[in-house]
C-alpha cells in the first residue's frame, strides 16, 4: 500500500509554466549569432538535459571557451521578457486546487534563480497554493538536489508522504536522490520517449493530474 499522500513539490518551468517556445527562440538566438544551426523543438526536447554545460556542448556551443556564466546570462537576456508572458499549462490550475481543497501541501521547487521565479509564480496568481517556493542561487541552473534537501528539512517534509512532479528525466533523479515519489507530465522540455526511459509514470499533460494519481505514486521513486 502507497503512503498517505500528504506533500506536492512542483517543478517550475515546463511543469507549471509553458515556456518552452521562448527557451527554443533563446537559444536559438545564440546559435545564430554563432553561426550554428538552429533547433525545432522536437530536437530540443529530444537533447535538453542536466546537468546544462553538457546540453550546451550538445548543440554546439562551448561552456568551457565562453563560460557557463557568460552563456547563462546571454540566454536569461533574451528569455526573462518573454517569460513574464508565459501562460499555465492547461490543467494546472485544477490541479493546484484539487491538492489544496484535500489538505495536501504544496512546494516549488526549481533550477530557475529564486528572485525571478518568485516574481513570476506572483504574476501567475499562484502564490497562495504554496508554503514555499525554492529556486537556485544563480543563473546556470544546476542541480536541484541540494535545494531540495533544504526544502525537506526547513519544513519538515516525510519523504515517504511526499511526489514530485516534473518533466525531464533530471526531476526524475531530483525524486530518486530525495527518496520522493514522482510523477512526470509531458509537453514540457524533454520528449515523452525520454520521460517513459526513466521507468516512471507519465501523463499526457497536466489535466490528468488528481490526488488519487499521485497517491499511487507516493513513496521512494525507485
């Protein structure tokens, strides 16, 4: 029998927020401007990835020649003001009330800088929803398992009581690392095909998010 479901954490960006088309124009923007040929989203999704300098590499621009900071801060330029504009993903909403209206409890927990998705989870009128919304120290979106571990113990959280749902293969491995169940969702910034890879269960999209799904999920990913 799966544990009481007591805890959601969300990943941000492509699991709550549809940014991935900014993403793609962003980065696209800093391949052309290297001469290197650009992405559709089927290849991004199918070669985004952590940790970011080897994704980078992937599509041919160089961390190590240029920096990750100076590559981060030119990608956040172009990407920040289209992100102000960003819409929920279909689903979410009703999902973020059906998880409040059965008493559940509900954290952020994502790569993006602290200060901008805080800032954004504002604009989105979303706050409420949450105790509490953990974001990076930085611009290069690094690991989230630190953080995470920060998160579960500022607030006490019983990682056996407690999924995450995100959409690449690296939540997945934020879940494992943490002992949380997971639950992936599709649409965001990997293919359906990688998050299937992780042997985890996926939904086609947020709107089949409910708390009897992520009850079954509860307990160590694994």
């Amino acid at each position: 029998m799966s544990p009481h479901l007591d805890t959601v954490i969300w990943d941000f960006n492509g699991t709550l927020i549809d940014d991935v088309g900014p993403v793609v124009q962003s980065v696209n923007k800093q391949l052309e401007a290297r001469g290197l040929p650009a992405l559709s989203l089927e290849r991004y999704r199918d070669v985004f990835g952590f940790p970011v300098a080897d994704y980078y590499r992937t599509i041919g621009l160089d961390p190590d020649a240029e920096s990750i900071d100076s590559l981060s801060e030119e990608f956040h330029t172009a990407y920040v003001p289209m992100l102000m504009d960003c819409p929920l993903h279909d689903g979410v909403v009703e999902g973020l009330e059906a998880f409040r209206d059965a008493g559940v409890r509900q954290f952020v927990l994502s790569a993006m800088e602290e200060e901008a998705l805080r800032a954004v989870v504002g604009r989105l009128g979303i706050a409420e929803f949450f105790e509490a919304v953990y974001g990076l120290g930085d611009l290069n979106a690094d690991s989230k398992v630190s953080r995470g571990r920060e998160l579960l113990r500022d607030h006490r959280i019983e990682p056996r009581g407690a999924v995450m749902i995100g959409d690449t293969d690296h939540d997945a491995e934020v879940a494992e690392a943490l002992g949380l169940g997971i639950v992936l969702v599709a649409g965001g910034h990997q293919s359906e095909s990688r998050l299937r890879a992780t042997g985890h269960r996926v939904l086609a999209s947020a709107c089949a998010l409910d708390v009897g799904v992520l009850q079954s999920a509860a307990g160590p990913a694994g």
